[in-house]
C-alpha cells in the first residue's frame, strides 16, 4: 500500500461538442459521454477554467473544485509542489481531443500579442494516441508561402494549399508554440497539454457549417498578427531518452512500467499529471487504464499506483 494518504486525484471529465468530434470516446474509452447523439470533440480532463472547473471524484478532497485545491496555500503546497509557479489560476490544461472531421485551421497568440488583442497566449503539445489509416496534422506553411499569398489563398477559399501536411501515427508527438500556424486532421485522437488558455483565432474552417448549420466565426485579422511565416514544414518532434517536451510552462515525459512496478518510482516525490496511454495501473479498487488523467500530489511515495501489466504513461510536471 502507498504511505501517501493522497497518492493520486482524479477529477470528472468535462465534455464539450464540437463539429468536428463525434463517439470515439465511448467507443474506445467506454466513457458515458452527456447525450446519445452529440458530436463530442473534447474531454477536459483537467481544467482550471472559470467556465469548466474540474472536480474531485473520490478521496478526502472529493467535491472540491481544481481551482479551490490551487487557491488554498496549505493545499497548493502538498498537492503542486515547492516548484509550483506563482499565480492566481492552475496553469495548465489536459483535454483529448476526437477528431473524426478536420479541426479550423487556426493560431494561438503569443504572450507578447495577446493582451493586445484581449486573449491569452497558448502553447500546448499533442501526443497521438489513435490515428486513421492516412490521417494527418496541418502545421506551419510550405515553402514559398508569405502573409501575401496566404492572403489570397484566403479569398480564394483554397487556405489548405498553403499548409504544411504531415502524416502521423500512434504514439507521435509534436509541439505546438504560440504563433505556429496548425490544424488536426480527421480521424485522430490526441492527448493535448497545454497552457491554461482557451484563446483559438480560426483563419479558415473548409468553407462549412457549424453545428447550427452557420458559418463558424473566423478571426482572419487576429490571425495574420499571430501566424509565424518563418515556420515553414516543421517534422515531428523526437523523444531525447523519454523526455518529449520541456517548455517554460510543462514538461512531458514518457515512461514505459514494468509488470508490478509503482508508478511512484517514476514521479519521485514531483507533482504529476499522469495520463495513461496504454495497460493498467491499480491501486486498491482503483484502476487506471488508456485514457485516463490523474493528479500524483508532490511528495506521494510508497509501493502504489503499480501497474497490472506493461505499462505506458505519459508524465506531465513543472519544468526544470
């Protein structure tokens, strides 16, 4: 048994529609998603948000709210950690994302434009956990292509000549900075970190409907401020010995269990979010399996939270 009273927080998800999302949460994940029939794009899985405040299922802080747990001091340091950053609002957001049509195409901020135009800044990373046959990211711009021609590429209704396509597979990652020009592509499912930030500037969605059959609102002007030019047919990243992503916000790592072995010994005493992507991992009546997010608090040690099988996770903490 762990020694932790707390060696793990898990939280409900919270499910949004989108267009482009459909069922492949229930269908992959078994989850009881809000209706029978709604395209579901999202899972927030983890969220400060004022408008999606994540809570607690379970445990001495059940019922309490993600953002009561960051505001009260005695909380804030048992659960995050001495290396959590200062501020009034959790700092990070874990979402999956069901892709089953292409997402807008469309930008993030960076810090230095956002306030200017009323947003917040977002970079967040997206790990493939299930890609179609074929399926594919949109990211930054091919080569010959400035604010100019993507401009007319624009007014012409053709914006997808002018971005860079990569195809993918289970188990990719790549990271995504404020400024980088980028869209998912249909039949994918992602595992997404990110800054706490809901700021999106859609610069063009294939010419179709919203879920009410109008036109989804596009920020063409925002988005040509934001769009980094320079970045022109990125790859995707490469894990650096199971590290795939130390940012100024998070960093993510990847972690491969051995059958019996504690979790605990890979989060060594860190704040984790850790999201499982493949196998299970129990502890008492509590199991965790592929798609699933919970919160390791800083300190929790002991022989806990081991998994049942071969294992793979992916290990979410403050950056170095």
């Amino acid at each position: 048994m762990s020694t932790s009273p707390d060696s793990f927080i898990r939280f409900e998800p919270i499910y949004q529609t989108r267009v482009w999302g459909g069922r492949f949460l229930e269908e992959r994940f078994g989850r009881v998603l809000p209706d029978q029939s709604s395209p579901f794009g999202e899972s927030w899985e983890i969220s400060a948000r004022e408008e999606a405040d994540s809570v607690v299922i379970g445990g001495r802080h059940a019922g309490k709210t993600l953002t009561r747990l960051w505001s009260d001091p005695a909380l804030r340091l048992e659960i995050f950690g001495e290396k959590a950053p200062e501020g009034e609002t959790f700092p990070l957001l874990c979402k999956i994302l069901d892709a089953r049509d292409r997402l807008s195409i469309q930008v993030h901020p960076p810090a230095e434009i956002a306030e200017e135009l009323g947003g917040e800044a977002k970079s967040e990373v997206w790990y493939i956990a299930a890609a179609d046959p074929g399926a594919k990211l949109y990211v930054g711009v091919r080569h010959g292509v400035d604010e100019e021609c993507f401009r007319e590429a624009l007014d012409s209704g053709r914006a997808e000549r002018c971005v860079h396509a990569i195809p993918v597979e289970k188990g990719e990652h790549i990271f995504i900075p404020s400024g980088r020009l980028h869209a998912i592509g249909a039949g994918l499912l992602i595992y997404e970190i990110q800054q706490n930030s809901d700021t999106t500037y859609r610069v063009y969605d294939w010419n179709r409907p919203g879920i009410d059959g109008k036109p989804r609102q596009l920020h063409v002007d925002e988005s040509m401020r934001c769009i980094d030019f320079e970045d022109i047919e990125p790859e995707m990243d490469e894990s650096e010995g199971g590290l795939l992503v130390e940012c100024d916000y998070f960093r993510l790592e990847e972690h491969a269990l051995a059958p019996g072995e504690s979790l605990l010994a890979r989060t060594k005493g860190r704040f984790a979010i850790i999201t499982v992507i493949d196998g299970l991992i129990r502890e008492g009546e509590t199991v965790f399996r592929a798609g699933d997010f919970f919160i390791v608090p800083a300190g929790a040690e002991g022989d806990g939270l081991c998994a049942e099988n071969e294992a793979e996770i992916l290990l979410t903490t403050w950056p170095a």
